[in-house]
C-alpha cells in the first residue's frame, strides 16, 4: 500500500558555505576581493594550479573557523588536516578540491532557535527554543566563477573567486520545514556578521545553501527511518530556501503517495516556475576519492591558541536579543530590530544611557522610567527609522545625537506634546541636527497648557459648532471627538488633546 502524507515526517539539513572575509586567499597571497570587477585580475600559478607549486595555509581563515564553532558550542578539534575532493568540472582548475574530510576543524555543536510565531508573542517561553545540531565546520577553497552567455553559447571562466576561504557548515537533519530552516540560517548569517567573518551577502555569493531533503517515517520503537535524500543546490535567498523545501516536501510525499521510489538525486531552484527540477545523480563521499593532501602539514590546535580566539567572542545575536527584552522590556520582534541592525542598536542604549544620567540626576522618579523609555522607542522605531530608506539607518549618516534624541523624548514626556507637534520637532532635528529646544523656539512649537487661553478657544468652538453640541447632548460620543480637533486645529496643534477634552466637558 503506498504510504499516505500523514505518515511521513519531513527531515531536512542544511549546508552553508560561506565566502571567508580575509585579505589574501586560502592557500595563496592573492587578494581576497569579492569586488573586483576585472575577471582573472587576482590570480597566481598557485590558484591557476600551474605544475609544480605549493600552497600554504591562511592563518586568519583558519581562526575565523574556530571563532564560528566556538559561537556555536562546537568541539573544536586539537587536530585538524586538509584532504583532496577528487572531481573534474571547469571551475576547478586542479582537477581537485582542498576540503577537509574526516578531520574537520569543528565538530559537533548546535544552536537554539526560536519559532517564527513567538516573535509576535510579548513574553515566549524559553522551553519553545528548538535545539539544531550541527554536524561539523570545515574550511575549504571556493572555485572559479563560470560566466554562461547565451548569445553564442559560450562559458567563460573568472579565477578571481578560485582560492577564496571557504567556510561549510553542515547541520544534522535536525529541521522539519522550510520556515524552520530559514529561521535557522538567518540565525547564522547574523552571527557571520557581528563575528565580522563575512558579509554573508547571498546576492553576491558569499553565502550559498543546499538543503538535503528526505521523507522518514517512524517504525517500530518509535524509531524514526530516514528516506531517501535530495539534494537542492545553491539556494541564494531565504525566502528561496523556504519555498524550494516546502515544494521538495510536498514533491516527494505525492511520489510516495503514488507508490513510486524517490531518486537519490541533486536538484536545482527554478525560481520563475517555483519548482525544483533534477539535475545529476547525487555522489556518496566515496566518488570523490578522499585522500589527505600532501602538500600541507596536519594542524594542531593548542588550549592556549583556541582559548585567545574564545576571548575576541562578541556579545551574541541570542544573548543581545535576550538581554535587551529583560533591560529594557522591548518585545522578541522589537529586540529582533535592534540585533539585526547593530548600528541602531548601539544608538538605541547610548540614548538610554543619556535618560538613565537625567532620571539619577533628579530629572524623573525611577518609577517613571519604563514609560519614559516606551516614550523614546516607540518614537525611534516608528517616526525616526520612518526617515530611512528600507531601515538603513547608521550613526554616521544620522545628524541627531543620541543625547538629542534623548533631549526629545523628555520633552515629549514632561510637556506630553500632542504627536503632531512632536513628529514637527523631530522632522526638524532629522533635517538640521538642531536641539530640540531651539527648534520649539524658532518654530513657535511649545506645548499649550494655558488653560484661559485654551478656555476661549473652547467657547469659540463651541459657539461656532451648535449643531456638535446638540449631537453631543443626544448622546453621540463622535460630536465630542469633532470638538475636539476643531479645537485643536484652532490652537494650531499646540495644545494637549486631553486637556482640551475636559473643559470642552466642563463647559457643555
């Protein structure tokens, strides 16, 4: 009988190769550029693999290595050597591959991810984390780069990226969908990057994924049979990474469901038509002929060694997140903002730090300080980043002062400035870099809290309104509101909606 989707649970791991940032290539002194422009300008007869020469191991790729399976709780391995990956293809000029076999630089690690759904929730629980297992790290050269034309179909290859470190890291079958999986490598080119290891910028290359796929089911003992695995090759996008698994997924169950075999094949992504198609027959480990290479010398690690690099380790993306919900009282999606753009992040405590010294300093009562803080970020992350295309905001291009923006949010806070005054005050300061001070005096923007004033403001209105009073009377809480901003717009936004409420009430 064939088996029926219910059956079937989804197994999937992941490979992520990673461009490494350094400034030479992997096992030559050619320049490491990702930019450079002009094919086979950094090239040299050890990356061209001319007869005779010898590589030579780059010693910051090999630490970048280590400082990645240390963020991930890896074992790093006191010894480590490199192998030759027998295979023939026209990026790779050797006719082999420098990889790393079964003495990887990295062992076994993981790293605890959380549920897409639990960045809407205010509080998640801890226990909802899911742990990914990893399998190892390795360090490898990148190859050659083809260039496909389809005028006279022609390939012409680029050396430039022959050589680059590279980095794999390889997951156990750990995952169960393809939003799991993306989460899961979100989650490491985040750490790439506060690690400063690469940009990690999919759309240049510099970070590659390949998803091995498969259907299990669990027999007997509740053990879990694994099914045959696919392989999708170079998914250059997360949301690609999402949506060519869930399609593999749900390829494999209907071939199942129709009582055939899966073939053990390496597919790939067409992204216009949104479907995987195959491409060769997937190779085992012994195709590739591992042999360790003898050109270089095994690598051992001492304490001392791994222990200097486990003192450059950063605050991680995890401990950040978590760290400024409890700090701060920010939600998981608000920190997640924070984390992710680092810049913001850094300006966002330097302007908590500036209302900290205020609230010491006798500017507030402690009791006041988480209302104070929501003041300031909800104006950070709605009006200010608002001004920023796409978010990218950095301190360098920004003219507002963390102390500025920190001087704004007191105003807000002891004045309570009707917002659209606000939002006039920090469009200006976006604008000029001015203190918000001088900008309330040359704009004429201070706050209304005379109450006579704002009194025969309020029997203007009411005078000029009789049909709203009498709507108001009958009942109908609208009239009140179109009071209200009649009144307002004849204070010219200056004063407080709620104190224009209460003696529109006390004089109706």
């Amino acid at each position: 009988m064939p088996k029926t989707t219910k059956e079937l649970i989804s197994i999937i791991g992941l490979e992520i190769h990673t461009e490494l940032k350094t400034k030479s290539k992997m096992f030559c002194s050619c320049k490491n550029d990702p930019e450079e422009k002009e094919p086979n300008k950094n090239t040299c007869p050890i990356c061209l693999a001319h007869p005779g020469t010898l590589p030579t191991i780059n010693e910051e790729a090999v630490k970048k290595v280590i400082k990645t399976g240390l963020a991930l709780n890896c074992v790093i391995n006191k010894e480590s050597k490199f192998d030759r990956k027998n295979y023939f293809y026209p990026d790779l000029p050797k006719g082999y591959q420098i990889s790393q076999y079964d003495l990887p630089i990295c062992g076994k690690g993981y790293l605890d991810i959380l549920n897409e759904n639990d960045f809407n929730k205010e509080a998640p629980e801890l226990s909802n984390l899911k742990r990914i297992n990893i399998t190892r790290i390795h360090l490898e050269e990148d190859t050659a780069r083809l260039l496909h034309s389809a005028k006279d179909d022609s390939t012409l290859v680029d050396f430039n990226r022959a050589g680059i470190p590279l980095m794999e890291l390889v997951t156990d079958p750990d995952l169960r969908t393809g939003k799991e999986a993306r989460k899961f490598a979100e989650e490491i080119q985040l750490l790439l990057r506060y690690l400063d290891i690469s940009d990690a910028d999919m759309e240049k290359g510099e970070m590659r994924i390949e998803a091995n796929i498969s259907l299990g089911t669990f027999g007997k003992n509740n053990e879990l049979k694994l099914g045959t695995k696919v392989e999708i090759k170079n998914l250059n996008s997360f949301r690609v990474v999402e949506k060519a698994i869930d399609f593999e997924l749900k390829r494999q169950a209907e071939v199942l469901a129709k009582g055939e075999k899966v073939v053990q094949e390496t597919r790939g992504w067409v992204d216009a038509e949104g479907k995987t198609i195959s491409q060769r027959e997937k190779e085992e480990a012994h195709d590739y002929r591992y042999f360790p290479e003898p050109d270089l010398v095994p690598m051992i690690f001492e304490d001392k060694f791994i222990e200097g690099i486990k003192r450059e380790l950063p605050e991680l993306p995890w401990q950040k997140r978590f760290r400024f919900r409890e700090e701060y009282g920010l939600s998981l999606k608000e920190a997640d903002l924070f984390v992710k753009n680092t810049d913001l992040g850094e300006y966002f405590e330097k302007m908590i730090s500036e209302l900290d010294d205020w609230i010491d300093s006798g500017g507030a009562k402690k009791d006041d300080r988480e209302k104070l803080l929501k003041t300031a970020k909800n104006y950070l992350t709605t009006e200010f980043l608002g001004f920023y295309k796409e978010n990218c905001f950095s301190e360098n291009n920004c003219l507002i002062t963390p102390e500025n923006f920190a001087e704004f949010a007191i105003l807000v806070f002891k004045n309570s400035y009707p917002s659209n005054i606000a939002k006039q005050i920090l469009a200006q300061m976006f604008k000029t870099g001015e203190d918000p001070d001088l900008i309330i005096e040359k704009n004429g923007l201070s706050v209304l809290n005379d109450e006579s004033v704002i009194k025969n403001i309020v029997l203007e209105t009411i005078k000029e309104n009789p049909k709203a009073i009498e709507d108001y009377k009958k009942g109908k809480e609208n009239a009140l509101q179109f009071l209200i901003g009649k009144a307002m717009a004849k204070s010219k936004g200056r004063a407080t909606p709620d104190l224009v409420k209460k003696i529109i009430q006390e004089n109706l």
